[in-house]
C-alpha cells in the first residue's frame, strides 16, 4: 500500500504543478499571435506534450523513490529542475520576458542533464525516461531563442 501512495504522489506532483503553471498563464498566451521560427507545432500540442513528460518525470521519481533510492542529492536535482520548469512559462507568457526566458530555459537545460546523470547512477530506465524530456526542452529552447529573435 505504501508503494502506491508514493507512485500517486510521484505523478501528481509534476502534473498538478504543470496544470496550476497552465492555469495561471492560459490569460496571458500570446504564442498564436507570435511570430515562429521554422518547424513550431500548433499550440494545442503543448499541453499534451508538457503533460506527457511530467507523467514520465513521475515515473522516474517514483522508480527510485519505491526502490530506496532517493536521497538528498536527487532530491535537491529533481525539485530544482522541477521549479525551474513551473516558473518558465511564467517567465515567457505572464511576463513576457522573453530574452531572460532564453537564459532561464537554457538553466532549465543544465538542471535536466544533471537530473539525468544523478538519475543513471541510481537506476538507469529511470535516467532514459527523462530523454524525451531533454529533447523537448532542447526543442523549446530552439523556439524560445527563434521567437525572441522574430519578435523583438
């Protein structure tokens, strides 16, 4: 019974965090009058897209959490990566800071990688699952600096 106290709240964190963070910036969503760098998917597909990686960033957690292997140092790695996360959107959409977005999502990148590497040394499916995670963020990154730069 434990176990499945501690898979529920490796899930629902990320993913009530993420819907909260869409919640509040869904007033202030300018990205269809924005102009797009080359290859920028419709917005509705980030919702899905965000929702997916925060279930896989659940699972992860979770992997290492029911297997006892969750300590400090992941723990300060994944909750800061976790913060960095919620308060992008934030940063590109409430405040419209878009160039400081760059830097934050570029930070956001760091963290991820680091979260990955320390991930690996515990469990390495929980480390693989948040690929797909650094490649959106790698993509995002990619449309953060493209729609700063034609929006200037």
């Amino acid at each position: 019974m434990k176990n499945k106290w501690v898979w529920i709240k490796s899930i629902l964190i990320p993913v009530l965090l993420g819907g909260i963070v869409g919640l509040i910036i869904m007033p202030f969503m300018d990205y269809n009058t924005l102009q797009k760098p080359p290859l920028s998917p419709p917005g509705f597909l980030f919702g899905i897209v965000w929702t997916l990686l925060y279930i896989l960033m659940g699972v992860s957690y979770g992997l290492l959490d029911t297997r006892g292997l969750v300590d400090t140092n992941i723990n300060r790695i994944y909750y800061a990566q976790l913060i960095v996360n919620i308060i992008w959107p934030i940063l590109f959409f409430v405040l419209k800071v878009r160039l400081f977005s760059c830097f934050w999502i570029i930070l956001l990148l760091i963290l991820i990688i680091a979260m990955i590497v320390a991930f690996n040394k515990k469990h390495k499916l929980a480390a693989y699952l948040q690929i797909p995670y650094l490649l959106w963020t790698l993509f995002a990154t990619y449309l953060n600096i493209g729609i700063y730069l034609l929006n200037k």
